[in-house]
C-alpha cells in the first residue's frame, strides 16, 4: 500500500511536527478558517506528514522534489485531481506561513503548478424546469410541502449553499421577510434578498414551524432559532437537505442530477442569462474570486446552444462543430 493513501486517522502517530500542529491552529485561531475546511487542511496535512514520516523526513524541511513525489502518488492512487489540487493548496499554504514567519527560507511549492482537471458544468435548472420544481412540494404530497417549499425557494431566490441554509436563524432574517443576512465561508458576510415567491413562500412556512416547536416542548423557537426545521422540531441538517431535495428530485422526472447546490447554481445561471453583471452575481453568490463565478457565463453559452439547436432546423451539425472548436 502507498503511503500517500494512508488516512488522516492513520496519521496520528506521525504528527510529531510542532510546526503543523502550530500552523493549524493558526488557521483557526487567526486565520478563522470554518471547521469543515479546517478538517480539510488538517487531514491533507497529516496525510503529507504520514508521506514524509515513512521516508524519514520531516514535513517542514521537505524539498520541491518531495512534494511532488507525494503528488504523483495521488495520482497512482487515482485521487481525483480537484482533491490533489486541494492538498497542495494545503501544502502551499503551510509553508507560504512558514516563510512569512521566517521558520523557512523558501517555499518548496513555489513552481508547481495545479493537475489539470476537468471542466465540468454545474447541473442546472433552467427557468421553467426550476419554477416546476419549486411547485413540487403542493403537488408531490410527500415529507412536508410548506417547509419544503420554502426552503427551495430560500436557497434558489438568495443562491445560498447549504451549509449557508442550515445555519441560517430567524435573528439574521428581517422582520419582513425581504432578505437575510449570511456569514459565508472564511467568515466573509453579506446581505441576500428573497424573491417575492420565496418571501410568500416563507409565509405560509413560519406559523407551521412554531406550532411544530411547541408541540415538540423545544425552546427553538427564539432569535437564535435556525429557521428550518426537521418534522420532530430539531435544526435541520446537510444530510436531510440532500435528502429533502433529492426525493423531489425523484419526483420531478427532469432525469437531471438534481442536488442542492445545483438551485444554487441555477440561481446564478439565470442572473447571467437575465444580463446581470458578473461582478455582482460574484457579491451575490459570496465568492471571493471572479473566476469562480465566470464559469456560469459558460454554462450560458450552454444552454444557447441547446435552444438554438432545437430552435433552428439545420442547428445540429453546426452546435456540434462548434462543441469540437
């Protein structure tokens, strides 16, 4: 077995270096990195660390061609390539911090570049098929419509993740239901506004959830309260919102790998095929990088094409050129 393979539990005898340990609590004490993406440094590092240690090397004095031994036993393992992006971003970073705080007099990352991955385009609704769906929950007579109702058109309308949503409390919403306002990943806030329907939508929901409250004896009920609920009265987690959404996903008959974050996409999809400005689609979604929020142009183009070739009786053969340039 490579080493490289080695989990994060596996790791813990080898994750001696104080330097590591110093640097991710760094991340989270100074930094204030997320716990889910705080997880993800840690286990990438101590996966390194595991490398390193079974080559009698430390971490922290590793060289260039160290690393990139470590990167091609990802690959040998098949690691998908967003996931070896993701570990040398991590080793990236744990010496760019060594380096700023003189512990290291180079980077050893510094040259190597990111695996090539593939560009893949979000799943996405397009205006009808998304207004379809949202209709779902007063139609499909299953888990529980108003609730569910609301939560799609909370995430659609504002473009939320849903680690956004679960975490999203009846403090943070306004007093008339207009918008809320979102701490993000990295801590980042913004405010976010919801369409007419989601804000109906979330009309019809709240009593609902209160009733559930008191009938279940919780004390969810107050500011701090999350806003979505599961049927016994308890905060509503990332798994039952998968789950939520992929039973109305089976209900839709779309044959599209409908998920979460796939509204989330659709949301920003449609803000770019409606003409908005990328740069505030980019404030809109919370992303830190422009580029990110560039791919939805291209998922446009996508669907022009899927129109077009519908649309025009000799389409075919020129979008499938074009799909080869």
């Amino acid at each position: 077995m490579r080493e490289a393979r080695q989990t994060a539990g596996s790791a813990g005898s080898l994750t001696g270096s104080p330097l590591v340990r110093e640097y991710l609590s760094y991340l989270q004490a100074v930094r204030g990195v997320a716990g889910r993406t705080a997880e993800a440094y840690r286990n990438d590092l101590f996966r390194f660390a595991n490398y390193c240690g079974n080559r009698g090397i430390e971490p922290e004095t590793a060289g260039a061609y160290d690393v990139q031994n470590f990167i091609a036993d990802l690959h040998a393992e098949r690691i998908a390539p967003a996931s070896v992006n993701r570990s040398l971003s991590s080793i990236r970073g744990f010496y760019r911090w060594m380096l700023r705080f003189g512990k290291r007099g180079d980077n050893p990352c510094g040259s190597l570049r990111n695996v090539k991955t593939p560009q893949n385009l979000p799943s996405v609704l397009w205006e009808e098929e998304m207004a379809g769906f949202a209709e779902l929950p007063n139609t499909a007579g299953i888990l529980w419509p108003a609730r569910d109702k609301a939560l799609i058109m909370t995430m659609y309308s504002a473009g939320l993740r849903i680690s956004e949503l679960v975490s999203l409390t009846m403090e943070k919403v306004t007093g008339s239901l207009e918008g809320a306002r979102i701490i993000g990943k990295g801590g980042k806030e913004r405010y976010v506004f919801f369409s007419d329907e989601g804000k109906a939508a979330l009309i019809e929901y709240l009593p609902e959830r209160a009733a559930r409250i008191r009938m279940a004896g919780l004390k969810s009920a107050g500011p701090g309260g999350p806003l979505f609920i599961s049927r016994r009265g308890r905060p509503i987690s990332v798994p039952g919102v998968r789950w939520i959404i992929a039973r109305y996903a089976e209900r839709s008959g779309l044959g599209k790998n409908i998920h979460p974050h796939s509204l989330r996409h659709s949301f920003a999809t449609h803000l770019v095929n409606s003409g908005c400005d990328v740069r505030i689609v980019q404030e809109m979604l919370g992303h830190s990088s422009l580029s990110t929020t560039q791919r939805y142009t291209h998922v446009s183009i996508e669907g022009l094409k899927k129109v077009y070739a519908k649309a025009h009786p000799h389409a075919g053969s020129a979008v499938a050129k074009s799909g080869e340039e």
